[in-house]
C-alpha cells in the first residue's frame, strides 16, 4: 500500500531524479534511443520540476512506501484548461512523466499511481477525462495503457528532440495520445 501526497518544492531534485532514473531503465528491446545505450541522457531538468511544482495549473504526485519516506513513483498532472493544446480534449486533465524507481518495477506500483492520479484529478479538480502521451516506439507501454483503460484519441504530436536529440535518439519517433473518461463517484 502506497501513500500518495503533492510533491513539494523540496523533493523536486527527488522527482527530478526518479524520472530520469526511470527512463534510463528502459529495457533496450523497446528502447528509443539508438541501440547504444551508452548515449543515455536525462530527459528532464531540476528547472522543469520546480517550475510545474510552482505553477498554479500543475502538480507532481509523489508516492511513498508506508513507514518511510522514500519517493517510489512520481507523475506530472496539469489541471483541464479552458484553452487547450491541439492535441488535448477540451477538458481534460493530462497525466506525464509517469515514473517508478526500478528496483519497484513489476509489483503495480505504476499502476498504483496511475489510479491514485485518476482519483485526484477527478475528485479535486473535477475532471472528468484523463489523458497523456507515450513514445510510439514504446509498444508495450501503450499496450499497458490499454490494459488500464486508456484509448487512443486518434492525436499525435511531434517527438521534441531537443539540442542533442537528433544524434541521440532514433529517427521516427511520435508522441501518441491516449485517454480515458472517469467515472464520477
């Protein structure tokens, strides 16, 4: 059983470094990057975190194991907008950076947080959909999305590369949406 609370601005290297850390241990037969796993990168900076954990719009959920605090999973959550981007419902919320600490993988802990993440967004904010992205080339994750009640939106975006992207990560790449409708208590 996991305890969930809104991360504050002080576990921000923490969430920080478990989205990193759980991205880089990506098993490499769905990896995204070129098959040289030498050229792993973090995919998200301190700055980033600190500035969703101080916008009045988002949150990161941290969870942790009972009697400690150490931070197992995390997710990004931004509240449903009246203006919205493309690719997003008109009032939805959307989930990101889904992340557990490896050594957590396996035991339902991202599903843990998955739920925790669509109660919060429903009973706090009273949304009534749930959406996010993932990397085409990550198959089995979408198939797990799936799995967990999440279907494709037809919408895709641009995978961002950023600086060192295009020598980094491998050609191809988009981002597909997926989503959920959740059924209000």
């Amino acid at each position: 059983m996991l305890s969930f609370s809104i991360a504050p601005t002080t576990l921000a290297p923490e969430v920080t470094t478990r989205i990193n850390t759980a991205f880089r241990s990506e098993p490499t037969g769905q990896t995204w990057l070129f098959s040289s796993q030498t050229n792993r990168i973090d995919i998200f900076s301190l700055e980033a975190t600190l500035s969703i954990l101080t916008s009045p719009s988002s949150i990161f959920l941290a969870a942790t194991l009972p009697n400690t605090a150490e931070m197992i999973a995390t997710c990004f959550l931004r509240k449903p907008a009246e203006t919205v981007a493309q690719h997003i419902s008109k009032g939805a919320a959307w989930l990101g950076f889904l992340a557990v600490k490896p050594a957590y993988h396996g035991q339902g802990y991202g599903k843990a947080m998955l739920q925790e993440a669509e109660r919060f967004v429903r009973e706090e904010w009273g949304a009534k959909r749930l959406e996010m992205d993932h990397v085409n080339a990550r198959v089995e994750l979408g198939n797990w999305y799936r799995r967990c009640g999440y279907n494709a939106t037809g919408k895709k975006r641009d995978f961002v590369y950023g600086d060192k992207g295009r020598e980094i990560f491998a050609a191809g790449l988009e981002l597909l949406v997926v989503g959920k409708d959740l059924v209000m208590n």
